[in-house]
C-alpha cells in the first residue's frame, strides 16, 4: 500500500513539475512579447510621423507655398462677420468670425486664413468681406495682384476703417 502511495505521488510530482516550469517559461516569454511589441508601436509611431512631415513637405512644397493671414487695425469701427478669399477666381477660403475671434483682432491678433499652393507668377486675389461699419452693415470687395515668386510667400490682409490693405511679408 505504502508503495502505491509512493507511486501515486511520483507521477503526481512528475505531472505538476512540467506544468510548472511551462507556467514560468510561458511568462517568461510573454513578458519578452510584451517588450517586442511595445518596441514595434515605438518604431510604428516613428515612421508615422516620418510619413506625415513627408506629406506635408509634398502637398506644401516651400518654393510653392503662399499664405494669406488677417489683421484688423485697433482704430477700424469694422467689424467683420465673415471673409471670404479667392485666388484666380477660385474659392479658397471662407471664415465666419466668432465673438472671441473679433476680439483677438482688435487686440492686435493676426489670423491665418489660408495656406496652400500656387505657381510662380501673377496671381488676382479677392477679397469679400461682410460685416458692420459703425451702425451699417456693409460688403466691402477688394482685389490685389499678388507676384509669387519662388520660394514661401506671406501675404496679410489689414482691415481698416477706410477698406481693406494688402501688405507682403
């Protein structure tokens, strides 16, 4: 009887060892998955953000980029509601202005209204701006001739009380 105790508890011992040393190999490889994989989204986030300055770099190459930005002057009783841009008589922007934004404006604030692409050149601008002169409501048109050369260009729409001013940066 001792024997078959002795027997029993043998191939008891030899059934839990295995399990056991395959419960520690087993976290120990997960642990080192664990690691590999923590490695991989490190060199995923990588190449990501490689791919998006790429992207940009090819949809707003430097030598063909121009950006229009609006200021409005601290003395001007204009109080845009909205603007809109077109370039070559094609629509490239259109902003309504929130409470806060007109504030920012007349604090001396400079908002960008459109970044984009055109060629080397002339190129006609129109400005359409809807919104309040004092007491009267009003729509005021602007056109400018902008030269592209190569290279960025900067382009600032100041909106006076007079009409509206185009200044290149």
């Amino acid at each position: 009887m001792q024997m078959k105790k002795l027997i029993a508890m043998l191939f008891a011992a030899c059934a839990v060892l295995p399990n056991a040393y395959a419960e520690q190999v087993s976290k120990e490889q997960i642990k080192g998955l664990d690691e590999q994989v923590q490695d991989i989204k490190k060199d995923v986030l990588e190449i990501s953000a490689e791919l998006n300055q790429l992207e940009e770099k090819l949809l707003y190459p430097s030598n063909t980029e121009i950006a229009f930005f609006v200021s409005l002057e601290k003395s001007s009783t204009l109080e845009p509601d909205a603007i809109e841009l077109k370039v070559d008589d094609k629509d490239m922007a259109t902003h309504i202005y929130s409470f806060k934004e007109l504030e920012a404006l007349r604090r001396g604030g400079v908002q960008r209204l459109f970044t984009g692409n055109v060629r080397t050149g002339e190129h006609k601008v129109l400005i359409n701006i809807i919104g309040k002169s004092g007491a009267f409501k009003k729509t005021d048109n602007a056109s400018y001739v902008v030269k592209k050369g190569v290279g960025p260009q900067f382009l600032e729409i100041r909106l006076t009380s007079s009409g509206v001013e185009f200044k290149d940066w």
